[in-house]
C-alpha cells in the first residue's frame, strides 16, 4: 500500500493519496509527535483517490499519516506544518 502526502511542508491543507480499492474500507488518522490521534476519518477506497486534510489549526510542527487498511497499518514520513 502506497501512501502519499504533499505539500510538505503544509501550511493549510494537506493532500493525501493512496492506492486502495474502491469497494475496500480504511481508516486515515493524524497523529502528532507524541503519538496522539489529532484527526480520525473512515473511508471507501472511492473517497480515497485524493483526501484533503484541514490542517489550518493544529500547531506548527511534525505529523505522521498513518492508513490502517485489511489489518494493516501504513505510516508515511513526516508531514511538516507551518
């Protein structure tokens, strides 16, 4: 499973694009350097062609996009925010 985000940095609205099926379920979480969930959202592969994430207020700093998709999870490199 290929995750891709961008633009990184960010500093309003980070895009998120992944290969998953359209018929299939996942669940695409935010979390901050701490660990701690900062946006949770479930989907269908259709809603995932590009997802836009609001990130206008959360702090500045370093996130991770983690995909958890048929038991899986998928952690890219960190998304930076202005």
């Amino acid at each position: 499973m290929i995750v891709t985000t961008f633009p990184n940095p960010v500093t309003s609205v980070l895009n998120v694009k992944c290969d998953i099926p359209p018929a299939d379920q996942a669940e695409i979480r935010l979390l901050d350097m701490s660990g701690k969930i900062v946006y949770r959202q479930e989907l269908s592969g259709a809603d995932m062609a590009t997802k836009q994430i609001d990130m206008t207020g959360l702090a500045k700093g370093m996130y991770y996009v983690q995909l958890l998709y048929a038991g899986e999870e998928s952690m890219n490199s960190p998304v930076y925010k202005n």
